[in-house]
C-alpha cells in the first residue's frame, strides 16, 4: 500500500472509492444486522486512511465520504424516530500524544492557557439509545441509527430494569436522556452456554449480543436477555438545569438513571494518562466491556464556545485502546494432550474483549515459550489477536507480580494417562508415549474420524464419543461399526460378554434416535480414500494433503504398501509433502496399534479407489485459494476440500500468487495484506456464486 504522500490525485480517488463502498458495507454489517466483518483494527486503519487522504486532496472528498456519515440507515421492520438533536459519533485517537494534541487544539481555539478539566468517561462497547421523557414519564426510545433518523425501540427499552419509567417531580418537562445499553460480561457468557446447549449460533461478543437483543421486533425476546445501561449525555431537554458534566451525572443519579462509577475529572494530561493505564489494567476485571475512554471538556459554557465540525463536536474526543492487545492476568496454566498426543500449555485469562473478540484462553506454545517469557499464574500480561491467529501472550508485566510468584514447572508425565512424556531433540513439543491407550489421545482421534471431514457420522457428537468411551462402548474407530450388533446381541468385549448395550434405554435416547444412528453408522460402510486416509489422524495431514495422496496414489493398498516400506522419497514427490510430513506420515504407519486399528477398520468398511472427478473447466481451476475468517456456509476444511475438487490450489498464507481471498466473518491479518497486494477479496456468498457459475 503506497505512503499517502506518494499517491497521485488519480489513485487517490480510487482509493477514496474503494474505502468509502468497503466503509459503508462494513457500517451495515455493524449497525443494521449486528454481524461485524470488519475487526475493529481494520476498520480504524479504514477510518484513518480515509481521513488522511482527504487532508491531501479536500477536493476529493466524496458525498458518501464515511467521514460525512455516522452509523447506517435504519433497519426495515422499525418504526423512523427523527433524533431533534443529532446523535453524532466521536473522533478517534490512539496515542497520548495525540490526546495532547487534541486538548492543545481545545485550548488554542478557546484562545487560554489555563487547564481545562476534562470529564473521562469509559467508552462503553454497546448500543447507544435516546429516551424521552414527558412530564416524568418514558414516552420514546430510539436507536441512533443514521444520526439523524434512529429506530423505535421503545418497548424493548421498557423491558430494562435499569430504565427509569417515570422521574420524580423537579425534572424538566421533556428531558432526552442518551446512554449505551450493553450486556455484562456474566449474562453474555449465559446467554452464549445456553445457545450452544440448544444448538444454535453463539454470538461474537457482548456488543453483538446486545444489539442483536435490544434490535428485536419482538420485545419479548428483549426481556429474556439480560440487558444493562449507562446514561451518559441528554438530548433535546427544555430546561437545562445543570452547567457541567459532572453535575449532569449527579442529576441523572437523583433522578435513578445508572451512570458509570468511573467516571473521573482530570485537571491535567498526567491525570488523563494515568487514569488511561488504569482502566487499561483493570479492563479485563470489569463485568461490562470498553474500548476505551471519551474525554469531554466539562464546563458545557465552553462546549457551546468550542461547538461542532461536519459530524463530531470539537469538545470531545474518543481514546480507543489498541484494537489488538489488551491487559489481562492468567488464573491458571493447564495441559492440553492433543490427538496427537502433543502437550500444549494453555493460559486461562480473565475473560477480555481484544480487537471485538471474547479472549477467555491464550495459547502457550511449548515448553520453551513460558521459559523464555518467564509465565507465570497471576502474572498480568499482555495479550495478542491479530486476525486468524490464536490469542497469545506478548509478554509479562514483571512490575506487577505477586511478590509470592513461582515460576511454572512443565510435567514431563502426560496429565491425562499419566505415561512418559518425551521430548524429541529436534522438537520443541513433547509428546505422550501412551498412544491410544490415552483416554485424551483416544477420544480425540475418535472425535476427528467421525468428523465431518472424516467418516461424517450423525449422531456421534463430541459428548457422546467421551461418554461411550469412559463407560467401554467404544475403544477404537471399528467399533463404532460394531455397535448395532453388541447393542442387539450382547456385547464383543471380553469382560462383558453377553451383555447387550441397550442404548434405546439410556437418558434422552428412544428407539427412533438409535436406529437413526445405527442407519448413520451403516450409511458410512463405504468410504472415499480422501476421507478415509484423513479420518486416520495422521499427523499433519489434513483435508487437502488426503486428497493430493489419495490423488498419487489411487488405492489405500498402494499407499499403505510404500508406507509400510517406508517409501519416503515417493511421497516428497507430491507436490504439497515437504520431508518433515513425509516423516510423521511414515512412522504413523510403523506404530504397531496403528496398523492393528487400520486392520480392524478394513474388516468393517470397504475403502473406494480414487476416482479423480476434479472439475478442471470451473471458474476456479488452476487458482490459487486462501480462505480466512469464520464461514457462515460450511466449515473452513469443507470449503478447502470443495475448492481442490474444481482444481483449485489451496494455500494457508496470502502471496503474490494468490488469486482470492475468501474472507469469512472476523477476517483479519490476511484480508489486510490481500488488500496491500491488490488480490480480489471474495465474500463467502460471491465466492459461492463464482463457483456455482
């Protein structure tokens, strides 16, 4: 992406086009349907960029300009309310030394030297509402839709506790009062337990959860979500009865209005600044989220001085903490054994909203990391999400360790069989030697055959694999297709000889769900070789490397043949198969509990030969593919796999040789440089229509 300075007006005004269509898409997503694309990061820089290009050339500053804009056009299915006093949005800053910047600015334009007492106000990450009242009494709620023109959610703002109904005697006639209403921490991660339990969608993060919620045409659904507000400003009012925002707090306060208790005067930058790294420190210990922090001049003589530009008010500003990073402290580090039998270290964390996203575990790495960034339990850290990646731990703040602090010893005993676990000199991970022998390596490896990428059983969910597991059902992948005969004639397994499984009598199961099972099950008996060789859970091999073997190879005899022989030179052949892949691949196949689980598998299902019916005249043959983000129409390995079946290339990471990217919601770091290389972004609906054409 060119330097600003360095665009010509030409390229400018294309730029200026391209942001103001992806701004204005990226609004609706946000304010209309509550399903952000866009992470806050990336919108920012959007906002920023836009901003500076225009300062270059004003005279291409666009009519659908985003800078002239605030929030998007009212959803359908809502009644119009015409906000009296426009509901503008803030300017944004990101640093102190452009809060500086900013205060200097307020000074020279007031023409004083003298401080100026600002009001810092956290920035709540919510819904912003308006709520009129008339002679005491709530008559009219709206969103802030378009900043002009909001919504009427009058009846769903009723269904909030916090909502004062009526005011007590003394208040003006018609007092607009405005505020942000969110849902806490607690009753987000509710709501979301719940939803998963029932089987539906879960949402992102609190702010979505509390648009989607107070954006309800049925105001009952409002009133089963747990819905908070703060007041924080007013509107139209025929009577102002206070001269700062400070005594405006102490008036909503008496009149039963929540505000926020951290709300804080500050008479000078050093106060502004060291209250920023306060609420920085304590964000992730909050019950409600914040992306940071708005400063407004507090005598409001002077905000009527300072007035408005084109859509934001001269005195206030919004310090946004880094979309990406935030501060939170680690409750515990735990073990996790993967299918593989790697042991990850994981960081629990206080839960914290970093870049729009819920971060409740961080990733640890290995061994190697925690010792070499010295982590430690209760350490407050910084942490990190930067697009597809895996939150992680940027480092330690060492000045704020419990002085009782002990530095973390990784087990060399794997914590869920309680086997040997060892560590290969030419690798950072250590492994479990218990194999399938343990219960979190077994279940795993049973989870991922079953998978949708797998053997795609229905009715073999993750829950009901541990269960049948710890109680014996099933130990390995044949047994799964031996079910139906240990349930009618008594179970295979030695020690529980004649005694049949009776499924139908357990908990929440019926006759009709255990055929529809077993009809599952059946369904599976024959099998592709993609499937088959992905469902065995080789190390490193995933949908796409299935297919490239299923491809070279043409029957599982062949390929397990080599394998056996340890043919790793035919394997590095393949384009795609490095050395270090051909190695784990080879050594699965000499593990002697692996070729006794493939043994007894082939007993009970029949693998097809490959049959290559790759569609090498679709829009997308011979490209080269990156998917990114969260699809909403298929999972990510389904979608590499449907792309190789129309010869495509599907790559992990963006490159000049990419030909699309297929952006998915919460897309971040690969959208970004797909965007600098000048490669085509494909949302998921307008990939789906380039391959259906």
């Amino acid at each position: 992406m060119k330097d600003i300075e360095e665009l010509t007006k030409h390229e400018a005004e294309i730029e200026l086009k391209r942001i103001a269509e992806e701004m204005a898409k990226s609004d609706i997503a946000y304010y209309q349907n509550d399903n952000p694309y866009l992470t806050d990061a990336e919108y920012d820089s959007l906002k920023k960029r836009n901003e500076e290009i225009e300062a270059r050339f004003p005279e291409l500053i666009r009519a659908d300009s985003p800078s002239k804009r605030v929030g998007a056009a009212i959803k359908s299915g809502f009644g119009k309310v015409p906000h009296r006093f426009p509901m503008l949005s803030l300017g944004d800053v990101f640093s102190i030394e452009e809060v500086d910047d900013f205060i200097l600015g307020v000074k020279r334009f007031l023409n004083t030297a003298n401080d100026i007492i600002f009001m810092a106000e956290p920035k709540i990450d919510g819904l912003s509402f308006s709520a009129r009242y008339e002679h005491g009494r709530f008559v009219l709620g709206a969103t802030r839709g378009d900043g002009t023109t909001g919504e009427d959610i009058t009846d769903n703002l009723r269904t909030i506790a916090q909502l004062p109904q009526t005011l007590p005697s003394g208040v003006p006639d018609v007092l607009e009062v405005r505020g942000e209403v969110y849902m806490a921490k607690e009753d987000f991660f509710a709501i979301n337990e719940k939803y998963l339990a029932a089987g539906k969608k879960a949402f992102a993060n609190p702010r979505n959860a509390a648009a989607g919620s107070l954006r309800q045409l049925d105001a009952n659904i409002t009133k089963e979500r747990k819905l908070s507000l703060f007041a924080y400003t007013w509107g139209k009012v025929s009577q102002r009865c206070w001269n700062s925002q400070a005594e405006f707090f102490e008036r909503l306060q008496e009149w039963g209005f929540p505000t926020n208790p951290l709300n804080k005067l500050c008479h000078s930058l050093k106060e502004v600044e060291e209250n920023f790294n306060h609420l920085m420190e304590i964000r992730a210990q909050l019950s409600y989220d914040i992306d940071g922090i708005v400063y407004k001049v507090n005598d409001i003589a002077l905000q009527e001085r300072l007035g408005f530009l084109t859509r934001t008010p001269r005195w206030a500003i919004a310090h946004k903490f880094p979309a990406e990073q935030a501060l939170t402290r680690i409750k515990d580090i735990r073990i996790q054994v993967g299918r593989t039998g790697a042991l990850t270290p994981v960081a629990d964390l206080e839960p914290i909203n970093v870049g729009g996203v819920i971060v409740s575990h961080a990733t640890l790495h290995n061994e190697d990391e925690i010792k070499r960034k010295d982590i430690r339990i209760n350490d407050m850290v910084v942490v990190q999400r930067a697009g597809d990646v895996i939150p992680q731990i940027v480092k330690v703040i060492l000045d704020k360790r419990p002085a009782d602090s002990q530095e973390f010893i990784f087990p060399h005993t794997c914590p869920e069989c309680g086997a040997h676990a060892i560590r290969e000199e030419d690798e950072a991970v250590r492994r479990c030697t218990g194999g399938l022998t343990c219960p979190a390596q077994a279940i795993e490896r049973l989870i991922h055959f079953v998978s949708r990428e797998g053997f795609n059983i229905e009715g073999l969910g993750d829950k009901i694999i541990e269960d049948f597991y710890h109680e014996g059902i099933l130990h390995s992948p044949a047994d799964i297709f031996t079910l139906e005969q240990r349930n009618d004639d008594g179970d295979l397994f030695s020690h529980q000889k004649n005694s049949a499984l009776h499924l139908e009598s357990r908990a929440g199961w019926g006759k009709k769900s255990v055929e529809n099972l077993f009809q599952a099950i059946n369904q599976r008996r024959l099998i592709s070789l993609p499937r088959f060789i992905y469902a065995l859970g080789i190390r490193q091999v995933g949908t796409a490397t299935a297919r490239l073997i299923a491809q070279h190879y043409g029957n599982f005899t062949n390929f397990m043949t080599d394998m056996k022989n340890k043919e790793t030179a035919k394997l590095v052949q393949i384009d795609g198969i490095g050395g270090a892949m051909a190695k784990d691949i080879v050594e699965f196949f000499q593990e002697e509990h692996n070729l006794q689980t493939i043994q007894d598998l082939l007993q009970q299902v029949r693998v097809e030969d490959f049959e290559d019916k790759t569609d090498y005249n679709s829009p997308i043959a011979g490209k080269t593919i990156v998917f990114t983000g969260t699809l909403e129409r298929m999972a990510r390995a389904e979608a590499k796999a449907q792309a190789l079946s129309l010869g495509a290339k599907v790559a992990g990471s963006v490159s000049k040789n990419t030909d699309y990217v297929v952006m998915g919601a919460d897309a971040g770091s690969k959208a970004t440089k797909a965007k600098e290389l000048g490669i085509t972004i494909l949302s998921e609906e307008e990939y789906l229509n380039l391959i259906k054409s």
